[in-house]
DNA sequence: CATCCAGCATCAGCACAGCTTACGAATAAC
DNA sequence: GTTATTCGTAAGCTGTGCTGATGCTGGATG
C-alpha cells in the first residue's frame, strides 16, 4: 500500500524540481524528504528518482505515480469534503486567501453573508500575494483563495487545484495627461516613468509583459502594491501605471483612466476535490453573490475612460 | 488530510460489523482499532461510530466516508498498479489464491505459460476456500483469485474487488443409478442420502439451496470436499453428489452424471483498481488462454450425460 | 433478578517510524 | 582552485501507534 504523505512529497517535488524546495516548502528539512522518497521507492519497488547534477529529476515510472498521485489526493479531498457534507454541516476553520484589492472591494460583503448564514464557520481571511496563492492551497495552509490570471501572464494550469471563475474586469492605463487620440496608449507611454507593483508579484509581471508586447521594457520608476498609493503617485504627476478595475475605486483628481484592451480573470480556488466540501461552496457561493451584487450596483468606472 | 490506512480500518468495520472482527480480520488488537477509528473522527470532524447495544453502527457521515474510501483505496491501487507497469516491468510477487479443483485443473498450465513469458514473476500459488477469498485478497494476503457463484447462491458485489468472468460450466448429479426419465434429476434423489462438501464452503450450500428449490431438505450422509473422493463414494453406491464438470475428470466406473439445469460461473478477483497492474493482468491472461486451451482439445463429459 | 459474557473505551507502557542535526560527497558556478 | 548548492547517510530524539490490562455497558441465560 503506497503511503499518502509520501505521494504527496513526489507530487511537489514534481512541480518545485529540488528536494530542498520541497522541504522548505512543506516546512521539513531536506533530509527527512530525500528519507521519505527513498522509502517511497522502496515501497514502489521501482526508481522513482534519478541523480541528475547536483538534482533528481523524476523517472518516467515516477512521472506516471506522480499522475495518480493527483487523483489519489484529488480523491481523498472528495471524501473529505462528502463526509464535511454529510455529519458536520458548516462549521469548523475556513481559512480564505485574497489579494489586497478582492479584501478591500468583494470579499467584505461575502464574509459578511457568510458569517451571517453559517454561524458555526471560524472564517480566517489572510492577505497573500496570488503568486503565493497556488502552493498555499496545495500545502493546506488556505481553504480557498482569490487569484486571477492576466492576458499576457501565462496560467498555467494546476492539476492540484480547481478553481471557477468570478468576474472578468478591464484594466485601465492610469496617467495624469490623456494620451493621444487613436494610438495605443501603451504604447504612447513607452517614454514615460512607469509605477509598479513589486518585484515577484503579477501585478508586476504583467504590466511588464503588456509593454514587451507594445515593444519596450517600461522604465520602472517606482514600486507600490497598494493601487490607491499607485493612483495618488500617478495624480502627482510621477509615472504611468496600469490598474484593474477594481483597483480604481474612487480615483482622485487629476489621473486620467484608459480602458485598454486587456484584462484580468479572478477566480476562486480550492484543493482538486473540495469543490463538494459544503464551507467550500458557500464560501464560492456568497463570493459570486457578492460579485453579482458590485455589478449591478456601481457604475463602472468606464464612464470615466475615453 | 485524512489517514488512507484509517480508511481502511472504516470500511472493513462497514463490512463486519464489529471492531472486534476488524481486529482479527488485520491482525491487530481491538484496542488499536478502537484508538483508530476514534482518531479518524478527531480529523474528519464528525462522529462516524455509534454506540448500539454493546456494538457500535456507523453513522449516516461514516456510510458516506466508507463509500468514498471504497474510491480511495481503488484509486490508490491504480496508482500502484501504474507504477508497476511503468517501472519495474513483471517482477515481483504475485500470490494466487485458488479452489482445490481449479488448482488442479486449469491454473497449471496458466502459470506454466506465466512462468515462462515473465521469469521476473515469483508465482505463489494457495489453495484457499472461495468463500474466504475476497477477505483474503481485499487484505492483501492474495492478489488475484480465483472464485465462482453459482445459481442459487447469492454473489454479493463486493465494491473492494473487481473481477472477470473466466468460464461458464455446467453442474452434474453423480449418481449411482440412473434416475428417472423424465423427472426432475433433484427431485428423484429426494429420498437419497447425499454426499456434501464441508459446511461453510461454497460447495455446501449451493447443494442444499438447490435441494431447497426442489422443495426438501437433502439428508446428508457424508461430507467430502475432494470430488475424486465424492466420486468414489457415489460410485461405492453411498449416495448422491452435485458436481461441477471441472469436478469430473475422470469419473470411476459406475458413476452415471446427470447434466442439471445448474451452473457456476468462475472469475478471477483482484482487488478494485488492480486490473491494471501488468503481474495482475498477464496472470488473467494465462488463465484465460488456459480456460480456452482446455476448453478445445477435452471433450465434455456431457457426451456421457443423458 | 442475578449472573455471565461479548463488545468497546481508556490507560499505561513500549517500540518503531520518522524527524532533526551533523557530516560528507558530488557537481556547478565563479 | 574556491565556494555554494544539492543530495545522501549516520546518529540521536520524539511522537505516533501498538499491546496488554482494566473497567464499563448491554444483551443473553437460567
């Protein structure tokens, strides 16, 4: 009988490459992976591993456990969200990832909603960047988590995760002049001081990315994750940005906003399995609700773009 | 994350009932079943077990956990199953599990064949009841097993196991007389004395069930499992046996065989998933090529029958 | 009704699986 | 050559999970 807690081991080390990542990943030392790949292998009776460098690298035998070893986790996840289902109802810890903009805009209403119909739920908000998102749901630290992906920003799909989408928004391009009339305006900005999220952050990524498409590398002028300090850095005069639609809240005076031909997905995430989990679905559920209830009542800051 | 090999305990306490016989059925004291199973409701969250009388009942959430971890534990034997096909070729253990008559009959010339097309193979071959199979091989003590039902003897489908049919054969009555034209065979041996295999074997019961059918009880006079010993005690004139046409080789001098409207269906089992390790699959293989190599050189012994 | 026994839970004690720390070997980067 | 990674092995320790003993409950028996 092969050991649960060891495919799992294999399945990171398949998507994270080195032992060591996965031990820091799953908060072990890289001795006590490496014991338990070996017993793995033991137990399989097969090389699942195969020195490579200073690395491993899978072997196809282990390649094809790594594969089952998504549906036997995939699988387990149902039964845990079935017997959730069937004996506890909607109680115990729901802990929910969301990037700072979803925990300021759509996330307030839906925890309310679902504080409100689900008393017994301990619901446990933590704010994390959605390149964090992925491994933090894999390794059980969130339930389940806010994340988008960008055109432009490759998603590439997870086979520990599901996920269903929420809403799809514009991005703007955030400037203190118009652009001009009939070009692109990312391009027209390719002179101009650009503002930024972090390093490492997709906020980041893509906004470097709609650039390269336009054919330059943004001058990076300054770095801010927080949009609402991006939108007063922008008013001042000091670059250009690109902000979502959500981001966008109550612009101040003196920025002007584009709609550009770009997008973004948000999507709520949970483990391969747990999408029958009851505090699961109503947690997704109260979220589109809350979704639904944004759309219909705010005016998109369209009105405001040329 | 809940604990596969706790599943395991949960299903099979689904099946029998009480800890205690969980306990014995794996070997382990009733105390750790107990400490187990309470610990498995510790991380599901629910209450599984119920106290009933001096017993204990699974609850409506601990049913629907047992169906699930019915699809773990297959899932898991998927995986395992790959892995072997995948890696480590044909090799290895495999133990079968076989009834006397069938160990003698069609499973040589299968493991001859297997032994051949795959030396890597250490085949091990026992000669187990079918009525203890499917705990055997849901157990792991077997891997693939041959089993049969018969007409009046319920199969009931055990989700642990999968199984193909490997052939269909007719039962016959051995009698020392020929009975009546005419009648019904059972029927005329109402009053005769019977010979039987032992109690709780499969052989036993579907004898009596058909007598049952034909409207008596049957007097049992001798208990015998080995069908050359049953036939030999037909022939000495001391009563009458059902057997199957695997049964009767070489039927004595003086045995007179009855085709009845009775048949047995003989299967291999291997547990639920398993269908696709490469040892699993290659031994159904031989054992079919067996079944059919058998089937077209000997003549049936209902050219014998009336 | 008193007794007996089957079945389960709890407790204490112990063994082993599995983790950490420490160290060494191999390889890539500089 | 030197250094930094990365993995594997050895030694030691801790906690999980097993056994065996004990007590409790509820059905069976006379």
């Amino acid at each position: 009988m092969l050991d649960v807690r060891k495919l799992r081991l294999l399945r990171e080390l398949a998507r994270r490459g080195t032992i060591a990542a996965v031990a820091e990943a799953l908060a072990y030392t890289a001795s006590a992976v490496s014991q338990q790949l070996s017993a793995l292998e033991r137990e399989a009776g097969v090389a699942l591993l195969a020195r490579s460098g200073r690395g491993v690298v899978l072997t196809p035998a282990g390649l094809v456990l790594v594969e089952h070893a998504e549906d036997v986790l995939a699988v387990l996840e149902r039964a845990s969200a079935a017997v959730a289902e069937a004996g506890g109802g909607l109680a115990g810890p729901l802990r929910i990832g969301a990037f700072p903009t979803a925990a300021r805009t759509i996330l307030p209403a839906a925890l309310v909603e679902l504080a409100r119909r689900h008393p017994g739920l301990e619901l446990r908000v933590d704010e994390v960047d959605p390149a964090e998102v992925p491994d933090a749901v894999r390794g059980g630290e969130l339930d389940v988590a806010l994340v988008h992906d960008y055109d432009f920003v490759p998603q590439q799909r997870d086979p520990g995760l599901d996920s269903e989408p929420l809403l799809t928004e514009a991005m703007f391009l955030a400037s203190a002049r118009p652009p001009e009339v009939g070009v692109d305006p990312i391009g027209w900005c390719r002179d101009l001081p650009w503002i930024l999220g972090r390093p490492d952050t997709l906020c980041h990524l893509v906004a470097v990315r709609a650039c390269q498409v336009a054919g330059f590398t943004p001058r990076v002028r300054h770095h801010a994750d927080d949009f609402g300090t991006v939108l007063a850095l922008v008013a001042a005069g000091l670059g250009v940005a690109m902000v979502p639609e959500l981001g966008v809240g109550d612009p101040p005076e003196g920025v002007v906003l584009t709609r550009l031909p770009v997008h973004r997905r948000t999507q709520a995430a949970y483990r391969a399995g747990a999408g029958g989990h009851p505090a699961v679905a109503a947690c997704v559920a109260a979220l589109r609700s809350s979704v639904a209830a944004r759309q219909s009542s705010h005016a998109s800051p369209s009105a405001r773009s040329r």
